[in-house]
C-alpha cells in the first residue's frame, strides 16, 4: 500500500453457486500523526466513559449505603416492636394461666360446696 494502491479485507462465502461478500472493508494507508490523533481521540473518548462510570457507581454506592442504613433502622424498630410484643405474650399467657387456675380453684370449692 506504499505505493497508493487500494487494498480491502474481504469475508466471503464460497458456495456452487456464487461467491458472497459478507464483509467487504476498505483498507487506508494511514501516516504517523494520523495513527497518533484518532488513538489520542479513542484515549480521551475512553478516559471520559471510565470517569462517567466511576461517578455512577460512586452515586449508586451512596445511594445503597443510605437505603442500607435506613433498612438497618427499620430492622431495629421492628425489633423492638417484636420485644415489646413478646413481653405482652409472656404477660398476657401469665394472666391467662393464673385465671385459669384462680377459676380452676373456685370451681373445684364450688364442686366441693355442692356435694356437701
């Protein structure tokens, strides 16, 4: 290609049929500062999209540690809620066992009344 002829890369498809281009591109020479301007061009296009991700998975790391703390509060909350609740159980089933048996006892004195 020094000489300023063209030159392609080509995938073709051989069948009985016919030759089939599938790809067909056309190759140019290119000079040292050209080379050098598009790689400088990728490089600043790739440094921007890496900062750009940086910056969003920043923001979303924020973002989940906040949901992760405000989660975490609610845990304590329900937390206590279920403690307190719990403690009403232990007390109410305490009261229900000694109701029981308060009018256990005053049943069996009625029982032992009526037979004498």
């Amino acid at each position: 290609m020094k000489d300023g002829s063209e030159a392609s890369f080509k995938i073709v498809e051989l069948n009985s049929f016919r030759d089939v281009v599938h790809l067909d591109f056309p190759l140019v020479a290119g000079n040292d500062g050209s080379r050098a301007s598009h790689l400088a061009e990728r490089l600043t296009m790739t440094k921007a999209a890496l900062r750009q991700c940086q910056e969003q998975l920043a923001q979303t790391i924020e973002q989940s540690n906040d949901k992760i703390n405000s989660l975490e509060s609610h845990i304590q909350q329900l937390n206590g809620a279920c403690d307190e609740l719990k403690g009403k159980c232990m007390q109410g089933d305490a009261d229900l066992k000694s109701a029981i048996a308060e009018a256990s006892s005053r049943h069996s004195e009625a029982m032992d009344a009526a037979r004498q």
